[in-house]
C-alpha cells in the first residue's frame, strides 16, 4: 500500500500549509483553533442528532466546545438509566426471632421484589447496547450515572473516541484508506457479495452485524470517512460542566 501512504503524507502536507494560512479552521492541520471559533462552530453543531454532533467534533478541532446534546439523546441517557421500583419483602416473624435469638440479623434473608410502575433513575454503570434506548445506544453507549436529584442528574464518560479492541486499527490511525473506505460502502448495499468484514467475519455474521442498531448507512459513511482521513482524530471529554455532563431535567 505504499501508494496510498504517499498520497496521505502528500495530503497531510498540503492540509497543514492550508491550516497555517487559515489560522487553524482545518482539521487535522496541526494549528490549534481559536477558542472563540471552538465555542461558536460547537453551539452551531448542538442542533444536529447526537451521533452526527459528536463525529463532527471528532474528526474536526471543535472537539467538546459547549457540548450539549439534543433533548431526545438526553431522554434516552435517562430512560437506560432507570432501574425498576423495588420492596422489600419481610421474613416471617417466627423465623425473623428465631434468626435473632440465634445472634443472627433477619434482614440479610430479605428480598427485593420488583414492582410494577416507572423505573427510577438511579447511579451507577449503565450500558444500553441491546436495550431498547438505541438513541443512548448510538450516542455515548456506556456510560455512569454519577449524581440524582431532583433538578438534574450528572453523568460521566470515557473521552469521546472511535479507538476499540475489537476495531481495525487503521481506523483512527490517519493512514488514508481509500480501499477500505470503498469497502465500508459497499457492505451497506450488497453484503452478499462476497465483501467479508475488516475483523474478518463470515458472511452470515457480518449480515447479522449489518441489521444490528450500530450498522445503520450512517456509521458505514462515518467509517470510510475515517478511513479517509489523513490525520488521527483527537478525543475530547463528554462535559458541559466541570461536574461531567449535567442533564437538567426541568429542561425536557
């Protein structure tokens, strides 16, 4: 692939000449951007769908610069977030005092039942994948529940990256792809060719891959335009506040 890595270093090089004489508007230029610049270009994207907002800062310097996302991702963080209303189901009273005559504290053989109503936002992991929330699912996937109130809940995440084990790593290396970038947009409209995935999947799994929630012609578009990028994307922190990211509930 040697063609491609000239092209690439040749773009790379043109990309930051052009950078530097723009100020740093360029992505992958090398020149930091005005902070200003980072503020108003990351208000602008808050009104797209969280997962176009968030690539876009990716692969450009906006990055996480007055990250807010839209009030349907927001409703969905919250709604994977909910564990089910529970009660605590009580031990009889004869075996409760048998258990205490013997030293023993009856609570530890209570259980909870789970009831019927609302679930409850609560703190702690939280993982959407396979769950019906698939606007939580496509945006920050996993994430933790950090603080509950009333008023507004606090959630933290990684840094926003497209770097995974189970990836090829080519993907966010900045290597000028183009072959792959084609290969990504050919699975979206015949994965029966013969096309096998990059991880090397059978037919039969990467068609299962394809109808998954993470496979829409969107993420295919997104992966070769990674693929075609001459430089590596910076991550940036999911944050609207030095807390994490708040989600004002009075606000949905």
């Amino acid at each position: 692939m040697d063609f491609f890595r000239i092209a690439g270093d040749r773009i790379r090089s043109t990309l930051r000449s052009a950078d530097r004489a723009l100020g740093g508007l360029l992505p992958g230029g090398g020149v930091p951007a005005a902070p200003t610049l980072r503020r108003m270009a990351g208000s602008a994207l808050n009104v797209l769908p969280a997962p176009a907002n968030l690539f876009i800062r990716y692969v450009t310097p906006v990055g996480g610069a007055n990250l807010r996302l839209d009030k349907k991702t927001e409703k969905s963080l919250l709604r994977a977030a909910e564990a089910p209303p529970t009660r605590t189901v009580p031990i009889s009273p004869g075996l409760s005092k048998k258990m205490e005559a013997l030293g023993l504290n009856p609570e530890l053989l209570a259980n909870q039942e789970v009831m019927p109503g609302p679930g409850v936002v609560a703190p702690g992991p939280v993982t959407p994948y396979g769950g019906k929330e698939q606007a939580a699912s496509l945006s920050l996937g996993s994430y933790s529940v950090d603080r509950v109130t009333p008023n507004k809940v606090v959630i933290s995440d990684l840094p926003y990256d497209m770097v995974n084990p189970s990836e090829d790593p080519e993907l966010v290396r900045g290597t000028f792809r183009p072959d792959k970038a084609l290969a990504e947009i050919r699975g979206v409209f015949d994965n029966k060719s013969g096309y096998l995935d990059r991880r090397g999947l059978d037919k039969a799994s990467y068609s299962t891959r394809q109808q998954s929630n993470f496979n829409t012609p969107a993420t295919a578009v997104a992966r070769a335009l990674l693929y075609l990028l001459p430089y590596t994307p910076e991550p940036y922190e999911i944050k609207n506040s030095p807390e994490g990211y708040v989600i004002n509930r009075d606000e949905l």
